[in-house]
C-alpha cells in the first residue's frame, strides 16, 4: 500500500514540476557561418532562466480508517504525504 501511495505521489510530483516551471529566453541563438573560415563568428547557443517551484514534502500523523484482518473497520493512525508546492512568482 505504500508503494502504491509513494509511486502516486512520485507521479503528481513530477506532473507539477513539469507544468509548474517558469522558463524565460535570456538571449538569443545565433548560428555559426558555414565557413570553414575558424576566424569568423563561432555561434552562439540561446541562454535560459529557469524557476522551478520549491516542492516541500513532509510525512505527517493523520487518522483514517483502515481494514482490520477481520474486515472491520477501525480508525488507525498513519503517516501520509504532505505536499507543498510554491510556484516561482512571474517577474
């Protein structure tokens, strides 16, 4: 079961973090001439800045109720994810 909690919340991470990034152009790319000429301009490749948001996880006590052997259900006490997400502030 905590596999299954921890491959879910692996999958959510990665989901926020793929959407959750702010990535601005800083510079233009410039190709070389295709000259064999080595003395002229050797290119340039774009530059970005990226921000990417600060993902806090943490693992805190919560009650919820689980199956017991006997498949009556009782309240139990376990650590679940907590997940704070801050996405970087448009500039």
């Amino acid at each position: 079961m905590l596999k299954k909690w921890t491959s879910i919340s692996a999958a959510m991470l990665i989901g926020v973090a793929s959407v959750g990034c702010d990535v601005e152009k800083t510079r233009e790319g410039v190709m070389p001439d295709v000259d064999v000429d080595v003395s002229g301009d050797p290119g340039q490749l774009p530059a970005y800045d990226v921000d990417a948001p600060d993902v806090d996880v943490s693992m805190e006590k919560k009650k919820v109720k689980v199956p017991d052997v006997d498949v009556k259900m009782k309240e139990s006490e376990i650590s679940v994810p907590d997940v704070d997400v801050n996405v970087p502030a448009d500039e």
